[in-house]
C-alpha cells in the first residue's frame, strides 16, 4: 500500500479503535460524468455488522444503498453525499 494511503487508513482507524478497518478502495472520476457501477456485497453475511467509512476528496458525488433483501420492509435505499 502507497506510505500515503496507508497513513489516510491510519488516521480513519483512529476513529474506529475498536474495530479498524484493514483496507479500503479509492474511485477516480475524471469528469462531472464519469460514475461505477452497481456493486454487491452479497458474501456478506446477513448477521455480520458491516461498517463504511465514506472520504470524499474533488467532485461530489452521491452514494446510494440499496437493500439486497428486497423483501425485507423494514430496508430502504439510503442515499449520501451531495444531494442529501
């Protein structure tokens, strides 16, 4: 890992000492346009906590949740970022 980017999930971890995380990933945007797709975290396990940790650095962008068990009434889409 980058001596930079390993000092950026250090000091996220000071936030968190009781649970760090262990890794992260970064997107690039190259313009006002460009966006991921849908990604799924469906390994996860349904009783397992999961935490995010959000950095936004540059253009803003809004990240949406979306439940994987849609049957589930009690889930909604959560969105942050930008527009929330």
């Amino acid at each position: 890992m980058h001596l930079t980017l390993s000092a950026l999930l250090g000091y996220v971890n000071t936030f968190v000492p009781e649970d760090p995380f262990s890794a992260f990933f970064v997107n690039y945007y190259h313009n006002p346009f460009d966006s991921i797709g849908n990604q799924s975290d469906k390994d996860v396990a349904v009783k397992i906590k999961v935490s995010v940790i959000t950095i936004s650095y540059g253009a803003q962008r809004t990240l949406t949740f979306h439940p994987i068990d849609t049957k589930n009434m009690g889930l909604r889409v959560l969105h942050v970022g930008a527009d929330t």
